[in-house]
C-alpha cells in the first residue's frame, strides 16, 4: 500500500482507509466489498504522520511537533487541509470518540480537542505531569504514547508510566481512575476490554 515507506498508523471507518505514513504524509485508499485497498490519494502533512483518526468527513492526523492537521474528506472536492493546532509537544497518535479526539502528545501527556466546530477545534482539557489530580496527589503522565476511548474510559498508554485509565465522560472534566505501573507503549479497546501492549 505505501511502498517501501512503513507504515506508522491506520484507520478504517466504513469503505474509508487512512494510512499515517511517516515522512509520506497521509494516504487515503477505499476498501472493495473484500476489504481489499485502492489507493486514492496522498497528501502532504506539514510534518511526519505518527497517527491517524477518521469521521465521516474528515482525517485527523498526529503530525509530531507540529501537532494535529485535519484534512477536509468531503467527497465533493479533494481532500484538503482545514487546519493545524500545535499541541504543547509532539502529537504521535489521535482518537476520536463523538466530538472528542484524543491527541498522545508525547511528555506533554494528552490533549482533548472539541470539535464540535469542525473548522475551529478548541483545546477543552489536558492531561499533562500534575494534570490530574486524585486525592490531592497530581498524577504524572510522562509521556503519552498512544490513547484509546470507549464507553466514556480513556486508556492512556505511557510508556515508562504504565497504563492510566481516566474518566471522560465529561471531556472537560478528566478523572484519573487507576494506574497499572508496567511500561505500556501502544493501548487498544473494544466494547469489552483494554488491551495494553508493553
């Protein structure tokens, strides 16, 4: 699909892939009815591609120290840029729950965007050493690798800090939850659990 390029990150909503390819930007494909891939695009990211999240009509893309480019996916024109929000470090992965994305941004923990207005995304909460507080005690994110969300949990993959489960069912409101201490890099959930990958 993306040559001798790796490939960084991906997503599937519906008949829709999007590939986060590194230094090769974002790379678009539809799925036939076997999920077989056609390319579609390629498109240029302001800075290497680490993650990628997809909506019905747009891609997030985890663009490192630049932050996050959202491409504009309707089908009435090429894809193009919306816009780029630099985070406070280096976004390497994104996720989307409703109007929510989710940006692992490295030591800067992670940063919750509403995107409720889809051209002006607004900074509504960080997670972010100190950023959280439980008991009176802040609870150190020290460098968010990778994030997942499902059923308002917020699973936090942070490397050397082990996996942090925090609350977000009110996005602007975060609430640190549990803290397992085994180095966690990479965090996938379904409907029925968390799956930390060391």
């Amino acid at each position: 699909l993306c040559g001798a390029a790796r490939i960084v990150a991906l997503d599937v909503l519906a008949d829709k892939l999007a590939v986060a390819d590194g230094a090769g930007g974002l790379v678009l494909a539809a799925l036939d009815a076997n999920g077989a891939p056609t390319i579609t695009g390629r498109f240029s990211t302001v800075a290497p591609a680490f993650g990628v999240a997809l909506t019905v009509d747009t891609a997030l893309v985890a663009v490192g120290s630049a932050g996050v480019q959202a491409f504009d996916l309707d089908a009435a024109a090429p894809p193009s840029s919306l816009w780029v929000v630099d985070t406070a470090d280096g976004a390497v992965r994104v996720t989307l729950d409703g109007p929510t994305a989710y940006v692992a941004d490295d030591r800067a923990g992670v940063r919750l965007l509403d995107l409720t207005e889809r051209a002006s995304p607004r900074l509504v909460a960080s997670i972010a050493s100190r950023g959280v507080t439980v008991r009176g005690e802040g609870v150190f994110v020290s460098g968010a690798r990778s994030t997942a969300v499902s059923n308002g949990l917020l699973s936090i993959a942070d490397g050397d800090g082990g996996l942090h489960l925090v609350g977000v069912s009110e996005p602007a409101a975060p609430q640190h939850l549990a803290r397992f201490p085994e180095n966690r890099y990479d965090v996938i959930v379904d409907s029925r659990d968390t799956q930390a990958v060391g």
